[in-house]
C-alpha cells in the first residue's frame, strides 16, 4: 500500500518545523477522532472527514485499535485480532475496514497521527496496557512489522505511539512495536503520547525511533512549550493535547489560547479536541460546528500567508516589552519575532495595551494592525514608523492579535 506522497512530512532542517516532500513548511492544524475507526460507518466518516477538510484541518489523531470508548469492535463488529493476547492474528475484515479510513483522509488531504498501541490513562481500562504486557515483546514486534508491511506505504501516517500513560513495563514492548514498523522501510515520522505533563522525548527519547516531540499539559500551557522549546538537541514539537471543547469547564477562550500559545511558542502545530467528538459519543454531528472549531478556522486563515515557520518566541521580552501581563497566569501575552526582523506577532488574551519595541522591526516602515480570533476580522492601524518603543491598544474588548509586519 503506497500512497500519498504529496502529504509526507519530514524534519525541517531548523529541527523546528515539519516540512513536506517539496520542502515547504507545514503548520500541523489538528483535530482529534481517537475513535473514528471503531464508532462510525463508511458514511459517518465520511461526513466526519469531509467537514474537518472543509474548515482546513490538515492532521487527525486517530487510534488504529480501540480498547474501550466504542472499541474494540467496529459498527460491523469485527475485532482487530482473533485473541487480544495474541497480536499475530491479525483479523483482516477488520484491517481492511482501517485501511480505507486512512486512504479516504489521505485522499482528503489530512495527515492521520496513527496510534497502533493506545496505553490508556494510568490505572484505568480505557487502553491495551495489560494486553501489551500479556503479548510480551516479541509478539508486539511480530505485530510492528505487520504494521509497517501493511501501512508503511501510506506517506500521510505519523506513528503516534503509547497514548495517555507513561509507558513504565511496556516501554520495551513500545519499543519493539516502533522498531517492526520501521524494520518495513518506513520513512514515516514517528512520534508518542504520554501522560499529562509528560513530554513524548522525557518517555521515548532513548528508543532511537522518536522524531517529533509532543506537549500534553492541562496546567497553563506557554511555560510547558517553553521547556519543550528549550530543549537539547533540538526537535519539533506539537501541542498534542490540553484541556477539550466540552471538557473540564472549558471556555471558548480557553481553547483558542492554548492554540495561539502554541504556535507563538516555537510548536510545529496543535490539536484542539472536543467531546462529544472524540468518542463519538451521542450529540458528535451537532458538536462539529462548534466554536472552538470555528475559531480554529479564523488561526488557520491568519496564519498561513503568514511566514510562521520563522518567527522566534519572544521569551526575553525584548520585542513586547510591557503590559504581558503575568508569565504563570491566564492573561500572559505571547510574542514572536521573524528571524530577519521582517514581522512581529502577538497574542492578547485579554484587552490592555502592550509595549513593542518597534527597533526589532528591520526595514524602518511596518504596516500595524489587530486581527480577532473570534471573528477573523481585521482591523487596521496604519503604516508606522519602526523607532523606539509604543504602545498598542485593541479596539474592543476580548483577545486579539496584533500584526507589525514589514515585508
């Protein structure tokens, strides 16, 4: 099974950002469907693939095998194998049903995060740990290289391996699924979930297998991306996931900062996720219209004219230089800055003026302007003068964005 090419990604020289087979920077802008293969038809995939490709979701995190939310049989019923502790009987009715979700995402334009060993969070039964302990290591690197012969071909997959626990006993067993899949030819990226305020390269960095670091945090969100920013060597990271639509009383706004955030901080994309969504519990159709997915439209139109693969966060504050409000609050303003001085962006998450240093501005002329978040509209300022330092006051209240930019 090859196909696809057009939507590999790669490591961008920079070891910042993903790239795809013709070199251009690619910003991951994903949604998550952990259950799609298990709780839907053909047709509600379908529906569910179509919408996200309409708002220009470019990426989904998908489990391959569901163990408990609507798994781990398909709508028709097929299970992925014969006996859960023994994952060299692979069932084929029920792989050849995977098989054509991934294809129709990749014919859509839509990278699938592929997790083929969900863990489930620690102490639970929502994932395959205990089976992965039963199957003992060879078995699951019979089953890796059952995967990679089958699916290494699909170029649009990024190996999403454990899943919402840390792998402690398995992390062997984690190893040896990687190491079959790879063992294939596979030049598909390969990257891994963990538990909370864990970061893939903390759990995984010493398999050899590991190419793109996640963030998975629900504390506030910016000085976790710090750290992963920060780290040596440097590797390109996502925000894999923080607090859902639908979720712990999130808010709107909440939602759109963890994105924002993200992105400013020097991620290569984010997922937002939303429940009812994920599981495809009841009331999923009505959820897919929701806000945070709209807002997710309005970053991705601001963003991709954008030269966003070269701004540099602005964590020394020498560009936004006052009103940031509080680094370890809610209201914390993020700032970047082109590495040529030719832009400079910033995210308000609340209406006050901020301080720039308009000398980081090369060129000496930059056009102003604020765009919203919750609506996608812009609102000029006028051509400015790049000397000494100003302050800038959104036009109404909520967050906003303000765009210097000089090119």
């Amino acid at each position: 099974m090859t196909a696809f090419s057009s939507l590999a990604l790669r490591v961008g020289a920079d070891r910042r950002h993903l790239v795809d087979a013709g070199g251009e920077p690619v910003l991951i802008h994903g949604d998550t469907a952990w259950s799609l293969i298990t709780a839907l038809t053909e047709h509600e995939i379908d529906s569910y693939l179509r919408d996200r490709h309409e708002k220009g979701f470019n990426a989904i995190i998908v489990n391959l095998i569901e163990h408990k939310f609507n798994g781990p049989a398909t709508r028709a019923g097929e299970t992925p194998f014969a006996q859960p502790t023994d994952w060299t009987t692979p069932n084929e009715r029920y792989f050849a049903f995977a098989d054509n979700v991934l294809r129709r995402a990749g014919e859509l334009g839509i990278r699938v995060f592929l997790a083929p060993i969900y863990l489930g969070y620690a102490g639970s039964d929502e994932g395959w740990y205990e089976e992965v302990l039963a199957n003992g290591v060879e078995r699951c690197h019979a089953y890796g290289r059952f995967l990679g012969e089958r699916y290494g071909g699909l170029e649009h997959i990024v190996w999403l391996m454990g899943g919402d626990r840390n792998p402690g006993p398995t992390l062997p067993h984690v190893d040896a699924v990687a190491r079959g899949i790879k063992e294939s030819g596979s030049r598909q990226l390969f990257s891994a979930h963990c538990a909370p305020e864990r970061s893939a390269v903390e759990e995984y960095g010493t398999g050899g297998w590991l190419d793109l670091n996640t963030t998975y945090t629900y504390q506030l969100v910016h000085p976790r991306l710090r750290t992963d920013y920060r780290r040596e060597p440097t590797m390109p990271f996502v925000l894999i996931e923080s607090t859902y639509e639908g979720e712990h009383n999130a808010s709107a706004l909440q939602i759109r900062r963890q994105a924002y955030w993200a992105i400013l901080s020097g991620a290569a994309g984010q997922f937002i996720g939303n429940r009812p969504i994920w599981l495809f519990d009841p009331g999923w159709r009505e959820a897919m219209d929701g806000r945070a997915s709209r807002d997710m439209v309005h970053l991705r139109h601001l963003f991709a004219p954008l030269p966003w693969h070269t701004l540099v966060p602005d964590w020394e504050h020498r560009v936004a230089t006052g009103g940031l409000g509080e680094f370890h609050g809610l209201d914390y303003v993020t700032a970047a800055r082109a590495a040529d001085g030719s832009l400079v962006v910033a995210y308000l998450p609340s209406r006050r003026p901020v301080t720039v240093d308009l000398s980081a501005l090369a060129g000496g002329r930059a056009e102003a302007g604020w765009y919203s978040p919750r609506t996608g509209e812009e609102t000029p300022i006028g051509t400015i003068n790049a000397e000494g330092n100003r302050a800038f006051e959104p036009p109404d209240e909520g967050d906003w964005v303000l765009l210097l930019d000089g090119r």
